[in-house]
C-alpha cells in the first residue's frame, strides 16, 4: 500500500477519509495527513459532483463500482482526471477505495479517437476518391468520395468490376496499368475517362497501389481525382486563344500589348489608325516614343501600378498636332503567369463626345444636389421601376437609412406594405395616372406623421417628406382642448367632471402617462381628478400638506415650480411616500404647479409612469400645454360668478375712476368709451365714432404700429388674458399725453377673443420724472467720471512732465556744468516739453468731444468708409499677414459723424493689428447688425486677448495699457468709448488671454 501507485483509500460512512495510502501526495498533492478526515466531496471538481454523489449512494446501498470516472480538484488547482473501484463493507461501514490517475490515459485515447477520426474523414470528405480493387478488379470497398462524384451507391459498386466502367478509348490502356500494378507496388498516375451514374463521362487521374499483400488491405488501393474540369478549361483555352485573336484585331478600340519594360508586343487595326502609324514603327518601341510629352509621366506612371498587378483604369486628355484634343478611357490590366506580371494590356476608348456631355450632366446635378440638400424637406427620387436614383440628408435623418444603403433599391421591396401600406398604394396611383399626389401618412416603425408630395415625370417620381408628428400631437391636444372647453360652456358643467374628462383624453394620447390634478385647500392637497390611479394610493395622499419635500406635487406647491423626479423610489423628495408609490406600481412623477392670473397656486398637475425615466422635449411640451389648459378651465369656473359681479360693477366704476375705462367688442370691432374719456382727453364721447378707429388714429404715430401689433398678438394668442402697453396719445386740442394702458381679454369656449375691458391711465407727469431723472443721473455719472480721469490726468501724467522740466531747470543754475551735460540736460527738457505737450493735445480732444459732437451727421457707408481707414494701412497689412473679412449685409450703412466713425474704427483696428499674435496670419472680422434702436459694429479678433475681470476697472481709461511689451499710448480705447458715448451710444466688449477680443460699438438712429 505504501509502494503502490494507485491511491488506496478508506471512506468512512459520514464521507470523511479514514485511511490515505502515500499516493496521494502525487496524485493529488496533499499529504495523507491532510486528507484523513477531510470528505472527499470537497475535492471533487464542481461539475462531476451530483453524479458523484450518486454513485457513492449505489455503493452505499450494496452496489460496488469498477472504473468510475470523475474529476478532483488537485491541491494546485488544475484537475485531475480518476478511474475508481470501490465496494461497501457493511461490516465495517466503510468504503474500500483504489483511484488511478486517468489524465494521461484518457488523452491517449482522446487522441487516437482523433487520429482515427482523422483519417475516417480524409476518406470520406476529401475531394479525391479511394476505391481497393480485388486482384481481378472488382470493388472491394468505395469510399463516400466516389459516392459523391460518381453518383453511384456503394452498394452498386461492390461487387462490380472497375473495367465495366472505363471509356472503351481508354479501356486497354487501364487495362495495362492493372497488369503492371500487380507486378508491382505502385503505379504513376494515369487519366481516363470514367462513367458516372448519370451516364456522363469524367475524366479521372488516379494513382494505384498494390496492397494485397497487406493482411490489414489485402487489395489494390487506387486515389483517384476528377479531373473533368481541368480538360474541359483546357479545351476552353484553345477556344478562348482563338476568340482572343478574333477580338483583339477586330476591337473598335485601341490596343496595346506592352511587356515588364514598356516594350509594345503587339497592336491592333483601331490603335494604327488612331496613331496614323504603321506596326512596324510600333511594335518593339516604347510605348511613350509615340505619345505627347505631356502626356508621358501619366502614362508611365499608371503602367508602374499596373505592373503591380493592379487593373489600373483613368481618363486621358491628349493633344494632338492639329490643334485638337481628345480624352480616352484608358484602361491597363495586367497579365498575371503564375503569379508574376508578364505583361499588359492597355485599352483605349475615345470618349471625347461623352465626357464633354457628362461634364454638362455633373455642373447641372452638382446644382440641382444643392438646391435638394438646402431644402428642409426629406426628398428621394424613383426611377422608373420604382428602384432609389437620389436621396438627401434629411431623408437619411427622417427615415434612419443611409444613402448608399437604399440607392439602386426597389422602394416596394425596401419599404415593405405592412410598413407603408398607404405610402404604397399612393405612390402607385401617382405614377400610373402620372398625376401629382399629396397625403399624410403615419409611418408605424419610426412613429411620426408625414405630409407626403410626389410628383411623376418622365424620369420616374419625385417625393418630398415633411415631419409632422408635432403639429399633428398639437392638433390632437388642441381638439381636445377645444372639446373640453366646449364642455365647459355647457350649463350646469362641474369643475370635476371637465378636469376628468380632459384627463381621460389626455391619458389616450399618451398611453404610457397616469395623469392627475390635485387642488390646493388650506395648504393643504386633494384629490380632484386622477382617472388611472389606484385608489389606495390617493387615499394615502389625501389631504397632505405642502412642503419643501412632501413628494412631487407637495414640492411643486411649495415651491411655485415644476418638480420633475425621475426615479421616485431614490429620490429624497419621497422619502415618506415612495411605499404607497411603488405598491401603486408607480416610479416617476413629473409635478407641475397650477398657478393662477393672480399667481396663488391652485393646484398640482402631475404625471406619473411606471418606469423610471424624465421627460423628453416634446413630453414637457404636452404636459406644459396641459396644464396652461388646465389653469384656464380651473381659473375661469373659479372667476365665472366674479366676472358676473364685476360686470355689474363696471357702469358704477367708470363713473366712480379719474381713468379712461373702455369696453372693445372683437366681434365688432366697436368701443364703448366710459365718462373718464372725456375727463382725461377731452373728447366728447357723442362725437367721436365708436369704432377701433378711433384709438388708432389718436396714438401717436411713432408707436402705432408698435402698439397695434402688441394688441393683436394678444388676441390671437389664446394663452394671453391680460395686456398692457405704454404710449403716447393724443388729446382732443392735440397735446400728446403719455399713458399707460392695461386691459383683460376674454375669450369664448374656442379661445376666440370676444371682448376686451381696459383702462388708460395718464402717467406723463410720472415719464418726465423718470426722463428728467435718467438724464441726470446719466449726466452726473458722466461729470464724476470725467472729473476722475482728470484728476488722474493732472495727478499723473501732467504732474511728471512739470517736476521734469523744474527739476532741470534747476540744473542749469548750477555753475559748474560743461558744455555736454547743458547738451544733454537740454535734450530731456525737449522730451519732457513733447510729452507735456502730448498730454495737453490728448485733453484737448477729449474735451472738444465732452464739449460737443465735433461734425455733421450723415448717411455712411461701412464699406466705403473701412476701405478709407484701410488705404493707408495697405503696406503694414501685407507686411504683418492681416486678412480682413467683412459683413455689412444687416446694417450696410449707418447715419452719425463721419469723423467720428473714421476715428473709431481706426482705433479698432490699429489695436487688433498691434496686439496680434506674433508670427501668426491674424483676422479680423467686421461686421454689422441691428439691435432695436441701434446700429452695432462689431470688430472682432484672434489675437492676444486679455483678462476682462481683471482689467475692468480700467479697461477704457486713459493711458491704460495691457500689454507693456508693445508700444502704445493708451488713448485709443478712451477715445473710442467717448466718441460713442458722445454720439448717444455704447462700447462693450469680451475677451480672453490668448483667444482674442470682440469690440462691439452701438451707434443711436
């Protein structure tokens, strides 16, 4: 037990090892030491375990086992595979165990499996075909190869003599190879023809082997290949040379044979008329002796890919002495022996009159590839069997196909009826009528609407697609609307009844969503109208206070705003209530507060899904709507018995108010002024028509069109309720009298506007107090600004020249000073004296603007007047690589003082040449727009750049420099900011360090 090889072992009852012979160690790597104790399922591998316990109950039960196979974990972790025999001892109760290692037996026999299987299957499934033949030269075994060849069964071939079915040409020479097979070992291959079971002959090559004296064999071996194929190419061949011979001489087309070298072998009749020479002065010449230089590195250089091995195909323009020129289509292919290029064949077409046309064809697509690509429509075109000619990238974008997939594409095969059946049966009756059609259709798979326009020609069908899924979701949501509305004006109509039906509609529109609307009582949530939500879910929500996290719609109340939880079983906001929530099979709710005219929430709007996930763009839009209509529905029954009491009201209050009250039928376009008309304007209400006309005509005409514009956007908007507009007005004695005019819109169940109730109050003592104030304010901030910079003027820059010039004066009262140093004391007093004056030049200028607007203002032209600055600028832009790009097509001219202009852009672009990037191309990019009152120019650069927080303080100071690196003064930007200021305008500007600065400047019309 000690010495032996195999593991011999005693299990107890309860699985454990009892006794572990020494070969343990080296069949498993444990010790027996290790193992006595251990329970041998927990060395077993995983897989091999249930049927291993299985086993082990058979032996348990009496049944003993011999070469149970299995597989342990050895202590390294690989797994060895053992062979068992085990018997159980009832006596004992235990098991007596020998294990032999099996790995390497079972890949011995794993291997000769697959080396017979090997060889099985070279005979059965290779190409060739094994046969053994008995001394007399009948079958004695037919692989399957013959099988599949010949057609034959087995069966019909053992038995059968091989020489029953030889070609009679070929039956006496077969007939000598067997005889000389059995006088030897082996015989060369042979050919002859064969007959298959279909009655046709095959050529076979076959190899035989005399193996009867093999006692394994004990017949004649014969291979044997179909080589029918092969015979049949070679007769082809001779075939194919002499239609070779036929089409290359007789070719309309130019040929040329030309060896490795360029050498041309051979030409045909075409290429000798198109060369005008003889075959003698081409053949053995080089190709290019006979081709325009112009030509020939072209040619060489095709010929080199060809040589490659590559079929090489281009077009050729080629002059020629007469004057004309001709394009070819020359193709090069390549003669490939045995893997090498022996030579090529060149191909030359005259395709002069094609290229011309298809140059005329490609300058007429590119535009008309143009104009489809710009459109906003999905566009494809069909030719005439229905296939893909053309698409445009928003089809590919609509439809989710690309181009290149579709295109040559039957669209009836592509687009299948079930997909698009009525697309089908349109398009069909427009091309058979050969009448234009036009349809909405819903495409299924992608989910979106299509206004859909075709058009038939000669060619085949053009058709243009436009989504329309949003418009068709508004038009859904807008009947509903108007439904519900309609619902409303019905007597006797409650609140809950309209909200629930409105709900229910919506929830059909959009099946995925559970909608619900809760009204806000005492701070406190109750359930209004929830048609899809259990109701042990709004019981459990019923009457909750509103807070800062009181789940969605408690949230949304607090808060005044839209509350959007994606996941609510996560979210903090639903901490408390997420149980109720998920029981209900909810996870997101999406909650929006119903706010009221008078901006008090009136309740919640909620939508709730269950999955987690957020609303898209479109959703947002339907549930924003929603709530809008909501908010009317809510407010208007809410307001109907206070318009009731305000109506009766109105005849009091336009006699009790200082106001001008008026009432304005839409219908018919009348007014009906209250008592306070004649009060504030002076108007007798007896003389003046009753029709709109009559306040149009009185606003003044510098904000009549504004005004009547606001109003009529107000009503035809049918979210808007309440409009408000200031403007001037005119009274009877035709003074101009500023108001402020605020009035409510009612509108019917349609959302038509029906009837508007105003007032207009007089407010031009409180707009001349606000003029007179602005202007003063602005006046003094411009005083104290001025003030400031003068101070730093004459604390500074003033100050330094003055101390200079006494402080050398000084100098010179010394006694001792030679000639040099007066020189020299006389040169810096000079300098002091140009910098003094420079200071006192920069003071007059800014003062002269201060002062006034130094010139006329007139109509300019940007371009006109950019191209004066730049003139005599032309050798410094060249110099520094400067490109100017201009864009004065919004705002082409501009009415202000034309020094003034010339000054500001001077300065603009002076700096945006100076602070450019060094060894750099700049740009700089001019341009105007218009902006309300305002025409801006806009200068903008790529180049240094600065810190605009940093610098803020002193961006356009004067003498304010930042970058110290490059020469300047300081002054431009201070004059720029106060030329348009003093014009009643404005400079801004954005930078940043190292991306460049954009200067826009706001002139006042």
């Amino acid at each position: 037990m000690k010495y032996s090889l195999d593991m011999i072992c005693i299990i107890g009852a309860d699985g454990k090892f009892v006794q572990v012979s020494e070969a343990s160690k080296k069949i498993l790597g444990y010790d027996k030491e290790e193992l006595i104790g251990t329970s041998y399922l927990e060395l077993v591998f995983s897989e091999d375990l249930e049927k291993t316990i299985a086993v082990a109950q058979n032996i348990l039960n009496g049944a003993p086992t011999n070469d149970f196979e299995n597989r342990y974990v050895h202590k390294s972790g690989k797994i060895v595979t053992m062979l068992w025999s085990a018997y159980w001892s009832a006596e004992d109760e235990t098991t007596f165990c020998i294990a032999r290692d099996a790995t390497q037996l079972i890949q011995a026999q794993k291997k000769e499996k697959e080396k017979e299987a090997f060889y099985e299957a070279l005979v059965e499934y290779g190409s060739d075909m094994v046969g053994v033949l008995d001394e007399n030269g009948n079958y004695i075994f037919v692989g399957s190869g013959i099988s599949r060849i010949m057609g034959y069964p087995k069966e019909d071939l053992i038995g059968a003599n091989v020489l029953d079915h030889i070609h009679p040409n070929d039956l006496t020479s077969v007939q000598a190879k067997l005889a000389e097979l059995l006088q030897g070992d082996r015989v060369a291959a042979s050919e002859f023809r064969h007959r298959a079971a279909n009655g046709e002959w095959k050529w076979l090559e076959t190899v035989g082997s005399n193996q009867l004296h093999n006692p394994a064999v004990r017949g004649i071996v014969v291979n044997s290949r179909d080589i029918t194929a092969r015979k049949q190419e070679q007769l082809l061949l001779q075939q194919k040379e002499q239609l070779y011979r036929c089409l290359f001489s007789n070719n309309p087309d130019a040929i040329l044979l030309e060896d490795v070298n360029g050498v041309v072998l051979d030409v045909n009749e075409a290429q000798l008329k198109t060369s005008d020479l003889p075959a003698s002065e081409m053949v053995n010449q080089h190709f290019t002796s006979f081709l325009p230089d112009c030509v020939v590195d072209t040619c060489n250089q095709h010929f080199q890919q060809a040589l490659s091995g590559r079929v090489v195909q281009f077009d050729l323009e080629v002059p020629f002495p007469t004057g004309e020129s001709k394009i070819y289509d020359i193709s090069k292919f390549p003669v490939v022996v045995e893997e090498e290029v022996v030579a090529v064949y060149s191909i030359a077409k005259d395709i002069t009159p094609i290229a011309r046309a298809y140059d005329t064809i490609q300058r007429q697509s590119a535009r008309q590839r143009i104009i489809l690509e710009s459109i906003t429509d999905a566009f494809f075109a069909l030719d005439k069997n229905g296939c893909f000619t053309y698409t445009n990238s928003e089809f590919e974008r609509l439809i989710q196909v690309k181009g290149e997939e579709v295109k040559g594409k039957s669209f009836w095969s592509y687009f299948s009826k079930s997909v698009m059946g009525q697309h089908f049966r349109q398009l069909c009756a427009s091309v058979k009528t050969g009448e234009a059609v036009r349809y909405e259709l819903f495409h299924e798979p992608l989910k979106v609407w299509l206004d859909v326009k075709a058009y038939p020609s000669e060619e085949g069908l053009s058709v243009y697609l436009s989504d329309i899924t949003k418009q068709k979701q508004i038009e859904e949501q807008e009947a509903l609307g108007k439904k519900v509305l309609e619902l409303n004006a019905a007597p006797g109509s409650t609140l809950e009844e309209l909200i629930n039906s409105y709900l229910v509609g919506l929830e059909q529109q959009q099946p995925d969503m559970l909608t619900s609307v809760l009204y806000l009582e005492n701070n406190r949530l109750f359930n209004l109208a929830s048609p899809s939500l259990p109701k042990a879910y709004l019981d459990a929500i019923h009457g909750v206070q509103i807070g800062p996290k009181v789940g969605s719609c408690g949230t949304a109340a607090f808060l005044k705003e839209k509350v959007i939880v994606s996941d609510l079983e996560v979210d903090p906001l639903w901490a408390e209530y997420k149980d109720a929530a998920l029981q209900a099979g909810l996870r997101s709710c999406w909650s929006l507060p119903i706010i009221g005219s008078n901006q008090k929430v009136l309740g919640t709007f909620a939508v709730y899904h269950q999955e987690a996930r957020e609303p898209s763009t479109e959703e947002f839009e339907v549930i924003d709507k929603a709530k809008n209509l909501l908010q009317l529905i809510i407010e208007n029954k809410m307001t109907e018995a206070a318009l009731k009491l305000s109506n009766e009201r109105y005849n009091l209050a336009t006699s009790a108010t200082s106001e001008a009250i008026y009432d304005f039928d839409v219908v018919h376009h009348t007014i009906h002024w209250g008592e306070g008309f004649e009060t504030m304007f002076g108007f007798s209400r007896a003389d003046l028509s009753n029709t709109s006309e009559s306040w149009i005509d009185n606003i003044h005409p510098d904000d009549q069109a504004r005004v009547v514009a606001s109003f009529e956007r107000a009503l035809l908007n049918p979210e808007v309720n309440n409009w408000q507009e200031d403007y001037r007005f005119f009274s009877a004695d035709g003074q101009i009298i500023q108001i402020s005019d605020r009035a409510r819109i009612l509108r019917n169940k349609k959302l038509k506007p029906i009837r508007v109730i105003g007032s207009m109050q007089d407010i031009s003592a409180r707009k001349q107090y606000e003029i007179e104030r602005e202007n003063l304010i602005e006046e003094l901030q411009g005083r104290n600004n001025s003030l400031q910079q003068f101070t730093h003027i004459v604390s500074h820059n003033l100050r330094a020249p003055v101390a200079n010039i006494l402080g050398l004066t000084d100098m010179f009262k010394s006694p001792n000073l030679d000639e040099q140093i007066k020189l020299a004391v006389n040169e810096k007093m000079r300098v002091a004296a140009q910098n003094l004056d420079t200071v006192i030049r920069d003071l007059n200028q800014i003062l002269s603007i201060r002062g006034s607007i130094g010139g006329i203002k007139e109509q300019l032209v940007f371009t006109e007047k950019v191209e004066e600055v730049l003139e005599p600028m032309h050798l410094e832009l060249t110099r520094h690589q400067v490109n100017i790009q201009t864009d004065f097509k919004a705002a082409p001219s501009v009415f202000t003082v034309g020094s003034y202009l010339y000054s500001i852009l001077y300065n603009l672009i002076t700096n945006a040449i100076k602070y450019r990037k060094p060894g750099q191309e700049t740009e700089i990019h001019i341009s105007t727009r218009t902006e309300g009152d305002y025409v801006v120019l806009t200068v903008k650069d790529y180049g240094l750049g600065f810190d605009v927080e940093k610098q803020k303080k002193k961006l356009f100071g004067l003498y304010n420099r930042f970058h110290s690196h490059i020469e300047g003064r300081g002054v431009g930007l201070f004059l720029v900011k106060a030329q348009a200021e003093a014009l009643g305008g404005k400079v801004t500007v954005q930078s940043k360090v190292q991306e460049g600065t954009t200067f826009e400047v706001y002139f006042k019309q």
